[in-house]
C-alpha cells in the first residue's frame, strides 16, 4: 500500500481529536489540530530528506523531543527503524496511541517511543534528527548536550527551533559551536541542516 504523509496525517488527527483536550498537553498540538496539520512543513521536509538520502536497512534514527511522534512514525510508515524519546509522559502516551492506530492501518513498524530526558537517555543510532527541539534543558544544558551529539555520525537539525527560537545572531552562535565538535553542515532548506562527523 502506498501510503502519503497527508494520509498519515488524517489518521493521526482522528486519534488526537478523539482525546481528552487536557490529553494534549499544552496548546503546541491545540493549534495544530485546529487546522488538521500536525505535521509542519519542516516535519514534510525532513521526512522526505531523509526517504531520499538515508537508507532504510541500516540507518536507525533517534529523535529526542519526538513530542506525539509524528515525524518518527511518518518515518517508521516508510520502512525506517526510528526511535522517539518524550519526557511529557501526555505526549509520550499520545505517540504510543498514534503508534498503535498506525500499526492497524499502515502495517506494522519499526517505530518504538521511550518516555525519557535525553541526553540522560541516549540511545544509539545513525541519525539524530530534532525538528523543533525547544525546550528549558537547552538553556542552561547547551554544551552538555551539543557534546552529547558527538557519538551521532549524522545530525538532522533545525538550528532556529533547538532549544528556543533563534534569531541569525543564535542561529550562528549554535553552528559555530557544532562545526568546532567536528560536524561539516550541507544546507537542507532554509534552517533546516545536515551536519556529517
Ligand atoms: C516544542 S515540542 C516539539 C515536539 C516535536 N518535535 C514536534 O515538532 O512536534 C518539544 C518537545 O520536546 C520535549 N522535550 C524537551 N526537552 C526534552 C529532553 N531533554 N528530552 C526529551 N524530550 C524533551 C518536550 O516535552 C516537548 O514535547
């Protein structure tokens, strides 16, 4: 069955909607439901990058932040082996729902969700991809967790949304830091940058 990011979406919806709204955790995923879109257009982008440039056999993907998952099961629909790392344990339980919806309709996958804080939890993979990524630890953790990146061969990032939004001056600051722990960046949409050990 060939299956699209947009039928992936209505089905992901219909299990959002369906919750409790205190289920949400936040307005994050309210706004989103109100216009069907849970998936950003960065969220298409990546996924697609990766479709295209990763390989399905060996490349396993780690995505601390997964929120509801969305991005980690897209990539599981597609055949890839994904992991999500939550510590909202409302969203972490929302991806376990979506994740169970999505096994029924699109075949089983080989997406799994742990309920964690990372980088206390790091665990192995190819590619650590982090769309949106916003979050206090960053803060007041930034060099502890850009060095845990090291043990990644590939990043996938959005350098405007790690941590906090990123005005140009932020955004530098972040891949200068990235290129000095040994990352080369290619540019894969406007933000949005693969870094390669
Ligand atoms: C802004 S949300 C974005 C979620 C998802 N990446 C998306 O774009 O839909 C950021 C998520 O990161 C999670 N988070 C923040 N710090 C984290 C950490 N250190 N380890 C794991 N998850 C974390 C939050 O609970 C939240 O669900």
């Amino acid at each position: 069955m060939k299956v699209s990011i947009d039928d992936m979406e209505e089905e992901a919806c219909k299990v959002m909607l369906a919750l409790d709204p205190n289920e949400l955790s936040g307005n994050f995923y309210r706004r989103r439901l109100e216009k069907k879109s849970l998936f950003s257009a960065c969220d298409r982008l990546i996924i697609n990058y990766i479709k295209n440039n990763f390989d399905i056999k060996k490349d396993a993907i780690l995505e601390p932040g997964c929120g509801v998952g969305q991005l980690s099961l897209a990539l599981g629909v597609f055949g890839f082996k994904a992991e999500g790392l939550e510590c909202d344990r409302k969203r972490y339980d929302n991806a376990v729902k979506i994740k169970s919806a999505f096994d029924k309709k699109f075949g089983n996958s080989r997406v799994s969700f742990t309920k964690g804080t990372y980088p206390e939890l790091a665990p192995n993979a190819e590619l650590l991809v982090s769309n949106n990524f916003a979050c206090s630890y960053v803060k007041v953790n930034e060099d502890k967790m850009l060095k845990s990146f090291v043990r990644y061969p590939n990043l996938i990032l959005n350098i405007k949304t790690f941590g906090f939004v990123r005005n140009d001056v932020e955004q530098k600051d972040l891949m200068d830091k990235l290129i000095a722990l040994g990352f080369v960046p290619s540019l894969i949409h406007k933000t949005i940058y693969l870094l390669e050990k």
